[in-house]
C-alpha cells in the first residue's frame, strides 16, 4: 500500500524519519570510522533540514495559531544565538556544504585540533574495498587499526570567519558533547519542537 501525502508535515517527518536512521546505524558495533563520519554528517544535515521544512509545513496550512508562531520565533532565536548545541548543529550543516569535515579522525588527522569533543574510540578496524573504484584512486582499498580509531566533534567556523565550540550544555542542560550525544540531543529538542508545531495546527 502506498503512502499518501496527506499533509504538508509529511515531508519533516521523512526528514526526521533520515535522522532515526543516522541515530541507529551509528550505535552499530565494530562500525568504521568513515561510515560513522557518514551518518554523523547525514543527521547533520536531515535535522536543520526537518525542522526547516516543519516551519514550511506550518506556513502552509495557513494557521493563525499564536502559540505556533511563538513556537518558531523561539527557535528561531535559540539556532540564531541563544542555545550552544542548536548553533553548533547550524553552522556545522553550513560547514559542511561549503568547506570541510566536521568530525576529527585520528586515522586522518594524527595531531588531535583543539577544542574537540569528547573523543569515542571506536575499536580495532580492518576493512577492504574494491581498487576498482574510483575513490580508491586517492583513498587507500585496505584500512586497519588495531589500537583503535579515535573519532571526536570539531569547532566549526562560520561564513563570516567567527569560531562555534563544540557544545558543552543545551538547553541550560550539561550535554555529554561526543558526536552522537550532541546527535540524540538534537532530535530530542526538534523531535518535540515537531511534534508541538504540529499540534498547533489543530486550530484549522
């Protein structure tokens, strides 16, 4: 049976839907250092997309609900400067559209930037991909580390040259900031922030 589209809040909660991925295959054992970076900067992306395209969705239904409105100039206030992890999490999708990583590796990047985050070691690796492919024209085909890949969030650095730490509290909350606590952190405040707009809409 196929999904309808059967209201404009649809699109957010596919969004949403990318992130749960991301929280779930990140928390896999044994993953490898580039598939974490991977789903580390998908969420990145799907939850400033999600919560973006919630704000569309709400404009949509042309609803005249205050409490939604003052919902959106709330966040809006809190991405713009007022909240550490939702700051970070903007100016790190920004990041990576327009210049670099957001994560360290210590298979990459040896000598450890500083500011970084809590660092995960994610285990002894070994792993193989085919020489036939194209990206192995620069990355190695055979990767492995057996005292253990060390991953950690970086600051960021926005487009007018301005640094954005590593979250250390969201929220007025003390947040554990390695990459997936910043991660589940994020879509528990635009997971709720989703839900609540989407009540609002109740008033049409």
């Amino acid at each position: 049976m196929l999904m309808k589209k059967i209201t404009p809040f649809h699109d957010p909660a596919k969004a949403l839907a990318h992130c749960e991925v991301c929280l779930d295959e990140i928390q896999r054992e044994k993953i490898p250092a580039w598939a974490y970076e991977f789903f580390f900067n998908s969420f990145v992306f799907c939850i400033n997309q999600a919560w973006e395209l919630s704000v569309e969705a709400f404009q949509m239904t042309k609803c005249t609900s205050v409490p939604g409105q003052a919902l959106i100039d709330r966040v809006k206030q809190m991405r713009d400067r007022d909240d550490p992890l939702l700051l970070y999490v903007r100016e790190a999708r920004n990041q990576l559209a327009h210049r670099e990583s957001i994560l360290w590796i210590s298979d990459e990047e040896p000598k450890m930037p500083e500011g970084v985050g809590s660092i995960v070691n994610l285990g002894a690796s070994y792993y193989t991909t085919d020489w036939k492919r194209y990206s192995c024209t620069v990355l190695p085909s055979l990767s492995f580390n057996f005292a253990g890949t060390q991953v950690a969030a970086k600051p960021v650095v926005t487009r007018k040259g301005g640094v954005v730490a590593v979250p250390e509290n969201n929220a007025g909350q003390t947040l554990d900031n390695s990459p997936f606590s910043i991660m589940r952190a994020a879509y528990e405040f635009y997971g709720k922030n989703f839900n609540d707009l989407f009540q609002h809409t109740r008033c049409i």
